[in-house]
C-alpha cells in the first residue's frame, strides 16, 4: 500500500498538498473535499477512480490522502493521525496563521513528504514479513506432502527398499 497524495485543507482551500507520482490528484480532492464538507464526519473513505480518498476532519481542517490499496484502511488512519498531531502542535499552523500563500505551507509540505515516506518503508516492511512467514509456510506443507508420498510409495512396494 502506498500513499500517493496528500493534503491539508480548509473548508475548499488546499493549503499544502504533495503528490509522489503523476496524477489528476487535484480534481479528485476537492470533490472528496466538497463530500466532506458536506457529511461534516471525522472519518471518511471514498473511492474515486483507482485510488481510496481518506480523511480526518477536525476543527474545519481536513487532512487527506490517497492511497491505491482498498483494504489498508490503518496505514492511512495512523499517516493522517500523525499528519494532523504535527500540524495542531505548530503554533503558526493555527487558521489565523496558516494560508495558502504563507512559507509556512510550503514547508508542511516537507512534513507530508515526511510521513508518506515513512509510511512507505513501514508498509514494504510489512509486506517483507507476510513474504517469509506465507513462504515459510508453503515449505513445510509442501515438504510434508512430499514426505507424505515417499512414505506412500514405500508401504505399497512401489519403490523397492
């Protein structure tokens, strides 16, 4: 699972996005935006497209990424989690403050790339353990049906001992 998209916004206004690859990121997020604004719920996951739009609403401010896995839905809760922690622990990040054209919001977007970076060596991380533990697994029922049959053939004389 990879985040690919991310942003911070208030009400419509995007005030600091990153995007990992190419994409129309852009016209999705404000209908995903729009729909938030909307349902005015804390939680929302949507799917447009090939992604899963997934945000956190809190305070009028919406923190939201795109991921390309449908079933990871904890990967993009703990990245929005820990997205929304940094920016309301930053006193200049509060909506007096925080606009689009502020230095400020340029910088946040180094924290997302952050984030999304992290969240992507955890996820091959993970994904490295269920490899070995699935293939560890596949070894020993496939060398248990092998003995299996040797001891088949053995007990029918098939194989001269």
């Amino acid at each position: 699972m990879t985040i690919t998209y991310s942003c911070i916004a208030n009400g419509r206004a995007v005030l600091a996005e990153l995007a990992l690859t190419g994409g129309s990121y852009q016209e999705a997020a404000a209908t995903v935006l729009k729909l938030v604004l909307l349902r005015a719920e804390p939680k929302t996951i949507i799917q447009m497209g090939s992604f899963v739009y997934h945000t956190l609403f809190i305070d009028g401010i919406t923190y939201l990424c795109a991921s390309d896995n449908a079933l990871d839905t904890v990967t993009p809760s703990a990245f929005l989690k820990n997205v929304s922690e940094t920016f309301l622990r930053n006193p200049l990040m509060s909506q007096e403050h925080f606009s689009p054209s502020n230095a400020v919001a340029t910088d946040f977007q180094q924290v997302l790339g952050k984030y999304m970076a992290k969240e992507s060596q955890k996820t091959r991380k993970i994904l490295g353990r269920i490899w070995w533990k699935h293939f560890k697994k596949i070894t020993v029922i496939t060398m248990a049906i092998l003995l299996s049959v040797i001891i088949i053939l053995l007990s029918t004389n098939v194989i001269p001992t």
